[in-house]
C-alpha cells in the first residue's frame, strides 16, 4: 500500500474533501510523517520493491534494511502514517495548558515489528 494520499489524509482528519485551507499543512505533515516514521523504524522505506536494489546473484535488496510500501509492512506503515498526520493536526503544539499529548500507542504498535534495532 502506497503512502496516504491527500484525499486519505483529509477522510482520517475528517475534513471536507472541498476545504483547501489547510493542504499545504497536511502536505507538510505527511512529508514530516515519512521522514519521522523511516527514522522510528531505522530503514530507507520506498514506494515499491522493484525501487529496491537488489544483489545481481543472491536477488536480495543490497541493504537489508530496506523496506518498500507494497510488502506486507506497508499496510501499518500506512495506517501508521495517518494517525500521526492526524495526530499532529488535532495536536499543533506538544503541550497546552490542560494536558500534555503523545503520540497515539497505536502508532508505536504499528511500527514496532518493523523497526531495526541498530547492533
């Protein structure tokens, strides 16, 4: 499964497909979401597997820690995604007056299993 689309993220932000006011928010969002999940997660993450290189002999990637978004990691990855663009969205600053925010367990349950533990 590719990375969320706009249209995915406005459906999980519940805003109106026709409100544009804040696209370019989301769009950042999502940019920092990909970058923020590759770094949880310790992999360069692509869009497909054929994207990744792969040994001439052996047919594996030359990097053991990449992963593509069409394996099966890529649907939490996804889901992934749009929980922390959301969150980020509802949540604009860490801390207010009332309580202090974190991200979703969701998010962190979601990744977990992929994550590379460096040696």
């Amino acid at each position: 499964m590719p990375w969320p689309t706009l249209p995915d993220i406005k459906n999980q932000c519940v805003i109106d497909a026709d409100n544009t006011s804040d696209d370019v928010l989301l769009d950042v969002y999502l940019l920092a979401a990909r970058d923020h999940i590759s770094q949880k997660l310790n992999r360069k993450l692509y869009d497909l597997t054929s994207d990744i290189a792969l040994d001439p002999i052996t047919k594996l990637p030359l990097e053991p820690t990449d992963l593509a978004l069409d394996m099966p990691a890529g649907d939490s990855i996804h889901l992934a995604c749009l929980l922390v663009v959301a969150h980020w969205y509802v949540n604009r600053e860490s801390t207010s007056t009332l309580t202090v925010k974190e991200v979703p367990m969701a998010f962190n349950a979601l990744l977990e299993p992929y994550r590379v533990i460096p040696i």
